[in-house]
C-alpha cells in the first residue's frame, strides 16, 4: 500500500495559529480531520495557508486512486478515491456506485427512472438508496436520444450516465444536460479524440472502455493530455465460466497497481457492468430469466467485494426484481462499515411507540447494529415500550458480556442516570436472553425484577403475547 501522509508532516506546513477559521479548535486537529475527509483542504482560508504550502499538501494528500465526482447537488455521486486495497489496511472512503440501466426506446422509461430515483430502505440507521441511471441509445437517433434525456434530466435528481460510443449521439445529449454534470459512457480507440474534446469543453466526466488493459490506460493517458482529469476505466465485463475470473482479476490488478504501488498510469476508478451479461445470454423462458438474473447478482457481489469504484446493473427496474438492488445495497452496506471503529449511537432511555406506566422496558446495547434492529422490532411487533439503551463502548451485547463492556453495575448506573423507573409504576427490567447470567447481579444492583427477554428481538412479540405478566412479576418483587 502506497504510504499515507502522517499527521506531523501536513502539521508543519500550517501556520499553527489555531485559528478556529476551519471549524476546529486546533490545527493539529484540522489537520487529524482533513486526513479522515472530514474537512477539505480549502476549509483552511488563504491568508493561512499560501499557495505553495496548500499545493504541498494537497500533493501529501492525494490519494492513489483518483477520485471523480459526477452528478449535482445533495445526491452527486463520488466513486475511487481509496488509499487501501483491503478495508482492514485502513478502510475505503467512496462506497461502491450502483447505477441501473435503462435505454431510450423503453416503453415506460419515465415511470421506471422515478421508480428508481425514489428508491430507498431504511436499515440500520441508514437510508439505502441506488446512485445514477445509465441512459443506453438503442435507438440510434441523436435527436430522439438527447429529447429522451432531457426529460429524465427534468424529472429526476439522481444522477445521470450518459452510454452510446456515437460521438455525435452523445454530444447531443450534452447540450441538453451538460449542467447536470453527467458521466460519459464511454471513450474507446476510436472515438478518444472527439469524446476528449466534448469532455473538456463541457467539463465532464468519462469513462474509458477496452477488454485490453494496455489500450485501456492509452486511452485514458491520452485524454489527460487533452486537459479531461476526471477519468475513470472500464476493462470490460464477461460472465461465464473462466470469463468471471479473468474480469475479477483485470479489474483487480488495475486497483493493485494503483494503490499498492502508486502507479500513475492505472490511478482511476473503476468500472464493472453485470449488466452485459443480457446482451449475451438472451432468457427464452422464465427458468433462464432468473438464471441469468442469479449470474448477474454473483458478479455485481464480486465486484462489490473488490471495491470496484461503480456496476452498472440491468436488474432492480421495477418491485419485481427489487431483490437485486435491495441485496447489493445491504451487502454494500456491511463491507463499508468502518472497521477501524465500534459504530455506536447515544445511550440513554428512549419511548418506542406510545408507552404509559405500565409498559414494559427492555434493555439493549449502543451497539449501533444491536439498538436500531431491536427499535425496529418493537416496532414492527406494535409493541408500546421504553428502551434503555447502556453505553458498552460500542460492542453488542454477547461481545459486552464477555468483556465486561456490560456489567450488572454498568445496568445499574443507567437505570439511575436515566431515572428509568422513575417512568412506570412497576420495577421489572427486560434483558436479551445473552445476558441472562447477569440477571442475579442486576437485581440486586438495579433494585430491580430481572425478566430474561428472548435471545433475538424477532421473538418479542411472540414474548409479549405468551410470556409478559407485570402483575406476575411485581408480586414476586415485593415478596423478595
């Protein structure tokens, strides 16, 4: 892995007045910041930091892979920009795109680009949604093609992929949604030269497509010539046995010989599209519609697996197929989750639905992927209780258990930080089945009755309906 700037040797080009201008209070915590993105080189004003100094930094900063932004707005779509090749080296900044086609001549494009343009799942904390349209010209037609795009342009924010390799098909397009800020899809040996030109005068993005590695990085060395800096590759995408492997690897060594070794010439994001694979394999019947779907999804999880920079998909147009993007999205999700920190969300003691004073209370974690799943649950179960949430550093439960991150002590000062009892009429306190063994403990510590909850909140409700006896437990309180 090329080797990051440490935090010392961007420290010594500032000034060190601490300033605060940045948002900061210090400049060494600037400067801790700018190297997590958090902050922006240009967050620091001018009159701190003179040109050449800012110049220096940026080059300490930059990292191997180029990054290139496309779309406008809150949903502008950044792909690349990654430092390690594996998330456990430090962890990937730029979450893999996922764009679905669609193509000119489609019948219900409209309905379908607002489909997706709104498509969105609510999980673990997160709003899930896709990242760009890939626009393909099928109808040959310049003029049908640029009207068709336009539309989109006006009716959706995602952003927008521009894909024909005409020249003329796509400089049409430009004209109508060059404000947009769309990526070029794609320039080839052929058509280089033209697509340069119409990038750079419009600055835009592009993409360069080759199945042959050397041709590829010509491509691109020879539009950064033109002035075009944000490129991005495309070694092309073959499914099939002994086709898949050799498309992991392409697309793999690209990124191997950027971030491992800082190779100028392989220092873009980049590009798989599953979605080929139906222009190859064409389903008679419903059996090989799915069949190629499933080849589709493996190689769209393979990709995202690597850290391809963006797959562009054909699947997930409509709720019929909504399986594709939700699966992506979620395992997406997992592989960007920051490894080098515990997610967490606040402790303290929280109303879920409409509680009263006799509703029960269960107890999670702050375990960001443990609270918001057991919330969720009790929701889903239409079940009106509190939750109290303890601060395990950020560790579920069976982890704070065994590490002592959840004690019975621990318990016990939330429950009378947060005034938990002083909420309802009883003193009877949920737990998850995995912290059964300090249920003795808690009682004694919490002045409490300990009920032993199910060992996953999908059976709450089934807990509730046949297990819930508050006059049960407040009896057996105060007979103790």
């Amino acid at each position: 892995m090329v080797k990051r700037a440490s935090p010392l040797q961007i420290y010594k080009l500032l000034d060190r007045s601490n300033c605060q201008s940045c948002g900061r209070k210090t400049c060494m915590e600037f400067v801790t910041d700018l190297l997590e993105r958090r902050v922006k080189l240009e967050d620091c004003p001018e009159n701190h930091l003179p040109a050449k100094k800012r110049q220096q930094i940026q080059d300490l900063i930059a990292p191997p892979q180029s990054p290139l932004e496309f779309g406008k707005g809150d949903r502008m779509v950044t792909i690349g920009g990654e430092e390690a090749f594996h998330r456990h080296d430090l962890t990937f900044f730029n979450q893999t795109a996922i764009a679905v086609e669609v193509y000119d001549e489609m019948p219900d494009l409209m309905d379908v680009v607002k489909y997706l343009d709104g498509f969105a799942v609510f999980r673990i904390g997160e709003n899930l949604t896709l990242d760009a349209i890939a626009i393909r010209c099928t109808s040959n037609n310049p003029e049908m093609y640029a009207k068709t795009v336009k539309l989109v342009a006006d009716a959706v924010k995602i952003p927008l992929i521009l894909c024909s390799f005409n020249i003329e098909i796509l400089s049409a397009a430009v004209a109508q949604i060059k404000d947009k800020k769309p990526l070029l899809y794609a320039a080839t040996k052929e058509n280089w030269k033209e697509i340069g030109k119409l990038a750079g005068e419009n600055n835009l993005p592009v993409v360069c497509f080759s199945t042959n590695t050397d041709e590829l990085v010509s491509i691109a060395q020879s539009l950064e010539t033109m002035g075009v800096k944000n490129i991005a590759l495309d070694p092309g995408t073959m499914i099939g046995p002994g086709y898949s492997s050799a498309t992991l690897n392409k697309l793999m060594q690209i990124r191997y010989s950027a971030i491992r070794d800082g190779s100028a010439l392989t220092k873009y994001p980049t590009i798989g599209v599953p979605a080929s694979i139906w222009a190859i394999e064409k389903p008679k019947s419903d059996d090989d519609f799915f069949a190629v779907q499933y080849k589709e999804a493996l190689a769209a999880v393979m990709m995202l697996s690597v850290d391809v920079s963006m797959v562009i998909i054909h699947s997930g147009r409509t709720k019929e197929d909504v399986w594709m993007p939700l699966a992506l999205m979620t395992y997406r999700q997992n592989i960007f989750t920051d490894p080098r920190i515990y997610p967490r969300v606040d402790a303290g003691f929280f109303k879920v639905g409409n509680p009263n004073r006799k509703s029960p209370i269960f107890m999670t974690s702050n375990y960001r992927m443990t609270k918001i799943p057991v919330e969720q649950d009790i929701k889903d179960s239409h079940i009106d209780a509190w939750l109290l949430v303890v601060d395990t550093e950020g560790l579920g439960i069976e982890a704070g258990v065994a590490g002592g991150q959840l004690s019975s002590d621990k318990i016990a000062e939330a429950v009378k930080e947060f005034k938990v009892f002083d909420a309802v009429d009883h003193r009877v306190l949920v737990i998850p089945g995995m912290a059964a063994r300090l249920s003795g403990a808690i009682e004694d510590d919490a002045n409490c009755y300990v009920v032993v909850g199910p060992g996953d909140s999908s059976g709450l409700q089934k807990y509730m309906e046949k297990e819930w006896d508050l006059d049960k437990y407040m009896k057996e309180y105060n007979e103790r």
